[in-house]
C-alpha cells in the first residue's frame, strides 16, 4: 500500500528553528509537495521536490532523498503566524497525489 | 506562485437545492483539476478529478450523480452538489495542476464554504 508519515504535532519557540519531517512509501515517485494550512482555510503550495537536495526559498527550505523515501521542511526564524497545519504529499506513478496526515505546528512566544 | 480562484468562498442553501461552485485557474491552463471535500479538524479528501473535455473521474464512495463535475475548458471547472442535504455542508477546495515540463505542480482555490439548512 501507500503510506507517507509525518508527525502529528510540534511545538516549537518563536525565532527558533524546526524541521519537519515526512517518509514516503510510494509506487512510483513524480515529486514530493510541501503545502501550509491554516484552520478554516485552504491550503498554499509551499514547495515542491523532484531531484534530491535542498531547495531554499526564503525562511522556508525543503529537503529531499528519493532513496531514503524522505523529505523534511525547514523552517527558520518561525515566526507566531507560522502557526499552522504542514501537509506533506507525494505524487505518485499515476500523478495521483498521495497525502500525509499533516502535522500541526504550534508557535509559543 | 500560480493563482487559483473559487466562487462563490461561501454559500447557505436550503436543503434540496443544487448549488454550482466554479473553479479558476487564472494565470495558467490546467489540463487537470481537482476537488476536494475536507470536515473541520479532518484530513483533504478528494472527491473527484477533472480532465478538460472529459468525463470525471471520481473517488471511490463519491456519488457522482450527486456531485456533478464540468470542466468546460483548460481555465475553468465547475462542482454542482445536487439536492444537498444538511450532510453535505462542509469546505469544498478546488485545486489545479500546472504542468511545466517534468514539473507537476498542484495550487488550490481558497475554498467555498458551504451550509445547508
């Protein structure tokens, strides 16, 4: 089957710096996306990944090796608005997109 | 980023109405549209995919009768929930895919909320 793990929560400190992390079982790989997602709104494309490495845009960097079936979102300076759900997804061999649950980053002052 | 417009971004509609909810990708042609369905605190859940000048194709338990999918031309697709119910009232994401040579990028609308009473 398919499977893309990320956790569930993070709780992490204004101005400080958090990885999120997410690990993929896919058939076929076409590229991983990163999307953000406040309650009660839709979500917004972050970032999205085909070749390994790190790809920097801004205070938010993705990260990813199609080996290891792994990819994290970095993101820096966090500021209190970065509050928000992170969806992981993988689009597979039939460019069907293959979600993770999300994980819920909460910022604290 | 591309941008991805819905309308109507809320809706109250008596129950056994039908309700039209159109999605725009507005800087971009999108062979491949997307809706979405999600309950508060609960996870995206696809609906359906739309291909341009094709019939949808749709998730497995999604009624299709119900939630009538067009889409009419490579800027434009429209969800019609049918006779809806107080069931059916929930956020309803429309997403489109823009293909730039090997790269396959997927942007959403802002959502159409919708009630039933």
């Amino acid at each position: 089957g398919q499977n893309i793990d990320q956790p569930t929560e993070m709780t992490a400190t204004e101005g400080a710096i958090v990885q999120i992390n997410c690990t993929y079982q896919t058939s076929g790989f076409n590229g991983l996306f990163w999307y953000q997602q406040h309650a009660g709104e839709a979500p917004t494309f972050l970032s999205y990944n085909v070749l390994d490495g790190l790809e920097e845009k801004g205070r938010f960097s993705s990260f990813l090796s199609r080996s290891k079936g792994y990819s994290y979102l970095l993101l820096k300076e966090l500021q209190m608005k970065d509050s928000a759900s992170y969806l992981c997804a993988v689009l597979d061999s039939n460019y069907q997109l293959i979600w993770g649950a999300g994980t819920k980053l909460i910022i604290k002052p | 980023g591309a941008v991805v417009s819905q309308h109507p971004s809320w809706v109250i509609c008596k129950s056994g109405t039908s309700v039209k909810i159109e999605c725009r990708s507005l800087d971009f042609q999108a062979t491949t549209m997307f809706w979405y369905r999600q309950f508060p605190k609960q996870s995206l859940m696809l609906m359906a995919t739309s291909n341009e000048g094709s019939k949808a194709t749709y998730e497995q338990g999604v009624e299709k009768d119900k939630f009538l999918i067009n889409h009419a031309s490579l800027t434009l697709s429209t969800l019609t929930v049918t006779s809806a119910h107080p069931e059916d009232s929930s956020f309803y994401i429309c997403s489109a895919r823009r293909i730039s040579g090997d790269s396959y990028e997927q942007y959403f609308g802002p959502g159409t909320r919708l009630t039933v009473t």
